[in-house]
C-alpha cells in the first residue's frame, strides 16, 4: 500500500492494488476547497501573475483528484427525532386554528450547508455535508409538524392559509449549528417565536428558545443528531408556552 499525503491540504490518495480512492481529513481539512476558491477569485483579476498561478494550482488539483477516483461524495441530511406522547393530557384541544409562517433567519442560515463555529465572528462550513433544504424551511417544517401532532390545538396549518385561523405563529431562527468550545462540540439551536392576531396584527405573545447539546462522537452524522434533539427541547417548550397563553386568552373571552 502507497499512501501520499500533501503536507498542508490533509488530502489522502490510498491505493490498494488497482483500486484508488480519494479522502479529505474530517475536520481539520473539510474548508480547504472552499479556501482555494476564495484564494482564486480574490486573484483572479489581479495583475500580479496570481491567475495564471491559480489556473495551474487548480488544474493540478483537480487532475489530482481525478486520480484519486473523482471528488468526495456528498452527504444530505435532515432532522429527525421520535415524538412524544400527546402533550394535552387528554384534554380536548384547544378551540382555535393556528397558521404557522415560514420562519425568517439571519442570512447564514438561509444556505443548506452545515455550519461550524468556535467565535461569533466567524463562519465555517461542511462543504459536503449539507441539509436536504436550509435550516429555516427545515425549522418550519418541524413547527408545523410537531404542534399538529401535539393534539394542543383542534388544528395546525402552514400560513397563509386557504382557511380562516385566529391565531398566527411567526420566528426567526437566530442559530442553527455545531458550535464548538474548547474540546467539546454541540448542538446549537435558537430562534425567537410571536403569536399575533391575522386581523388586528396585535402581538399577544413572543419568547426565545434555546438549547445547547452535546455531541456524542465527534462526526458530522452525531453533530446532526444533537441539533435534532437541541430543536425537539426547543419545541417542546415553544408548544408548551404557546398552550399556557392560549388556555389563558381562552379565558379572558369566555369571561368578556
């Protein structure tokens, strides 16, 4: 067995007699072809000889990787968690439609590629281990699904709506990502969340969720499994407090 290893690119051809397979280093290396393509456009213009240098690099290494048996493969992922019990201890729901709105996010998280981060002030990405859709659709799929089957409400739906609801439920999606802390990785999911009145657009309710957990193993497939449980603690909070507010609005209108 031969084995060539770049020193700086953590890029690994193995070949096993005739078969030849190509690896990036799972972590310290993941960003380097995005890093080379930025190196390249900032140059690209340039007069300096840099494009012409960039055109070689660039040639060299794509040859190499057709070598190698091609580019890595690229990995989807998507959230997925075991609901709960009904969560209205067999109450009956309550009486009122909810409409959920596409959530809104920070402009990071409106991307399919998974995030990476140890500082607020930098970004890093998985260049190819992306979710099926970005984070905030992802988001709101999971809103909707998760209040529908918490048997709270006589019913859930996307809004707008081709039927009336009383209520709408609207949130920005403030993280999404492996957040990284010295040598532990998490899970981190935070968004804030309203209810408004569609007619009047009166804001009766609004809070923040968030949660942190800890990866298990430190591989992109764990990452995904600790920010699907991070958004099950979220929503298990979110439709607990929108319950509480509704139950309590149910009230005051049956006491008018």
């Amino acid at each position: 067995m031969s084995i060539f290893k770049p020193a700086q690119t953590g890029v690994k051809c193995c070949s096993e007699g005739s078969s030849l397979r190509f690896k990036i280093s799972a972590r310290n290396q993941k960003d380097f072809l995005g890093m080379l393509a930025d190196f390249c456009s900032q140059h690209q213009k340039s007069r300096c000889g840099y494009s012409r240098r960039c055109s070689f690099l660039l040639f060299f290494f794509f040859s190499f990787l057709q070598s190698c048996g091609g580019v890595p493969e690229t990995y989807y992922y998507t959230l997925a968690f075991e609901p709960d019990k009904k969560l209205n201890d067999g109450h009956a729901p309550l009486p009122f439609a909810l409409g959920v709105q596409k959530f809104e996010s920070e402009v990071i998280y409106d991307d399919d590629r998974i995030i990476y981060r140890d500082s607020p002030f930098e970004v890093k990405y998985y260049f190819y281990r992306r979710w099926v859709a970005p984070p905030r659709h992802l988001v709101t799929e999971k809103v909707v699904n998760y209040l529908s089957d918490s048997g709270l409400f006589e019913k859930v739906t996307t809004y707008p709506a081709p039927t009336n609801v009383k209520y709408v439920l609207s949130g920005r999606l403030l993280a999404f990502e492996e957040w990284d802390e010295q040598n532990n990785w998490y899970g981190k999911v935070v968004f804030t969340a309203s209810l408004h009145e569609p007619t009047t657009q009166r804001v009766i309710w609004k809070s923040k969720f968030e949660h942190l957990q800890p990866v298990a193993k430190k591989i992109p497939a764990a990452v995904v499994e600790a920010l699907s449980l991070s958004m099950k603690k979220c929503l298990d909070e979110l439709a607990k407090s929108i319950a509480n507010e509704l139950s309590g609005q149910k009230g005051t209108n049956q006491n008018q």
